[in-house]
C-alpha cells in the first residue's frame, strides 16, 4: 500500500521540473553553437521520423521559397506573418534590414519552431534550411534551399488549405502595406527611377474644406473596397481625377496626401517626353498596380488654337497631333 508520505512534495516536483528545463534550454544552446548545421538537420529529421511520421493523424506542408526558378508566394507570405508570430523565448533567429527599410525585421533561423492556433486548431511552423545554415555566413549559397514545415492534425487538412493559407496570404498583405515604403517614380532616359516618397502631406495637415475633404476620402474608401467588383464586370481597378489650379494651390499635396492615405507608390509622368507609342505602352506596363500616376501639366504639352485665327500647317500641328495621338493611347492601354 502507498502512503501519502511515499509521495514526493509538490515543491520538489516543481524543483525537479525547473532544473530539467533549464537543463534543456542550456543543451538546446550548446547544440545549436557547436553542432554543424547538416547534423542538426539530419538528427532533427532523425526523431521527426521517430516520433511524429509514425504518427497516423499528423499531415506536414512544406513550402518551398523556389517554385521552379520563380518565388513561391506562399512562403514570402507565411515567412512575413510569422515574424510577428516569433516567441520571445527564441534562442536563434535572423535579423535583416534593407537600404530602403526604416525598421530592422526578425526571421526564424534553421529549426526555429512557431506555434499557432487558427479557429481553436494547432498548427506547428518550422524553418528549415538545407545545406547549411546562411546566417552563419561565408561560403556559396549556391544548392541551398529553405523551406517551412507546416504540421498538423490531418483532419483539419481542408480548413488550412481552403480558410488558413488564405487567411495568412491576407495577414501578410495588411503587414506589407503598413511596412511599405512609398516610392516617387520620375522618367530618365524613358526608365523609371526611384526614390523614397517622404512628403509630409496627409488629408488631417491639408487646407483643405472639410466637406471636399470628406467627400475626396470617401471616394478613395469606395474605390478600395470595390476592387472585386470591378474584376467581376470585367473593368480595370482604377479611378481618375482631374486637379486644375495655378501654381501652388496645393495639387501635388494632394497627390501625396491620397498617396500616404492609400499607401501607394507615385509615378510622375511627363507625357511630352514619350515620343513613341511603344515607349509609352512599355512605361505604363512597369508600373505597379496599387499606384498613382500622374500626368503633369497636359494643358501646357498642346497649344490650343485660337479659331480666329489661320491654322498653318507645319511641323508644329504635326508635333501637336503627336501628343494627341499619345494621349489617346494613353487612354486605350489605361482602359485595358
């Protein structure tokens, strides 16, 4: 018969557990500075054979950053969400910034684990790197690859596939759009060149009536929120206005105020420039689709005529007939 006595304290039990836990944590450490990367991933694949592909209920993803020379979107999405799903107790990750970046990223290093739970499942993510591990730097990256481990319980296989990646395809979009840096784009040469949009202007700072304002923002919201309504009839997603105005009445604050509101790039465009309609079909083809592009001044690229008086023909109409002709195919690829 066992006693009461017999049994060990709640208070040493939990002793027990502190020790063996820090224990882990420190040969976890160890393991990670001193053992070779392709060792870790060959122990690692070891006991996942072991103990979780024995098992009949556990379904693994892998998401591949390669898809047959192209990157996989789902991965650069999975790899955005899950850096702001990175526990503090982290032992080993990758840190990164861009020359354009404003904030510094955090990213799973080779054998990371993240746990996540969608509509009350669980769901288990883990970084892989094969053929070494690239923060350890030097050498060729030349034949590794990375990838993510998904694993869960099999019979959520459709909820993930059909409500889970999708929903982190969407996460990782609101995390790009509040991460993006805006872009000013100007003609050189018929390319594009970029620099990083940093106008103060916002609809809160502009003199501007609160009526308009209201009805401006409103419209802006419309146009968002329409995007699928637009594909279903078969129309392109854009919208267009027409700002007039002297000098310095505020029209490029506004352009830069409904491009920090909508967070998207701007493209300055000086029509005239464009000689040939190739160049401008090609020009129009390499903006992105969340952008504004502006035309400046198209009054000043055409003189009008004065009716009253006789219209020469010479190289100047011809010239004139030129911009009109570019503005009409202007229109036609805007509406493709």
């Amino acid at each position: 018969m066992l006693f009461s006595k017999d049994l060990p304290s709640p208070t040493s039990i939990f002793t027990a557990y502190a020790s063996m836990a820090g224990y882990m944590m420190m040969i976890r450490s160890m393991a990670h500075e001193l053992i070779p990367a392709p060792i870790q991933e060959f122990i690692y694949s070891t006991l996942r054979s072991l103990f979780f592909r024995s098992s009949s209920t556990t379904l693994t993803l892998t998401i591949d950053d390669d898809n047959m020379g192209m990157d996989n979107e789902i991965y650069l999405d999975a790899q955005t969400y899950l850096s702001t799903k990175i526990s503090p107790d982290a032992v080993r990750l990758r840190i990164s910034k861009g020359h354009k970046d404003k904030h510094v990223t955090l990213h799973l290093s080779n054998g990371e684990l993240v746990v996540d739970v969608f509509q009350d499942v669980e769901l288990t993510w883990r970084f892989v790197t094969d053929g070494g591990d690239k923060t350890n730097g030097g050498g060729d990256d030349d034949g590794k690859s990375e990838y993510f481990e998904l694993s869960f319980d099999k019979k959520h296989r459709d909820l993930v596939i059909n409500s889970y990646v999708p929903y982190i395809e969407g996460k990782a979009k609101d995390i790009n759009d509040e991460r993006r840096i805006l872009m000013l784009h100007s003609l050189n040469c018929l390319r594009w060149e970029s620099v990083i949009l940093e106008h103060p202007s916002t609809f809160e700072t502009m003199a501007m009536e609160d009526e308009l304002k209201r009805e401006v923002i409103d419209d802006l919201d419309r146009f968002i929120r329409r995007k699928e309504f637009y594909k279903r009839v078969g129309k392109a997603w854009k919208r267009g206005y027409l700002l007039y105005g002297p000098p310095g009445t505020g029209k490029s604050s506004l352009v830069a105020a409904m491009a920090n509101y909508l967070r998207f790039d701007v493209y300055d465009l000086q029509l005239a420039s464009v000689m040939r309609d190739a160049d401008l079909r090609r020009l129009l083809l390499a903006t992105r689709n969340r952008s504004i592009l502006v035309i400046e001044d198209i009054d000043c690229a055409v003189d009008l005529p004065n009716r009253l008086e006789k219209q020469p023909v010479d190289g100047k109409n011809r010239g004139e007939s030129q911009v009109r002709f570019r503005l009409y195919c202007f229109y036609y690829y805007q509406n493709q």
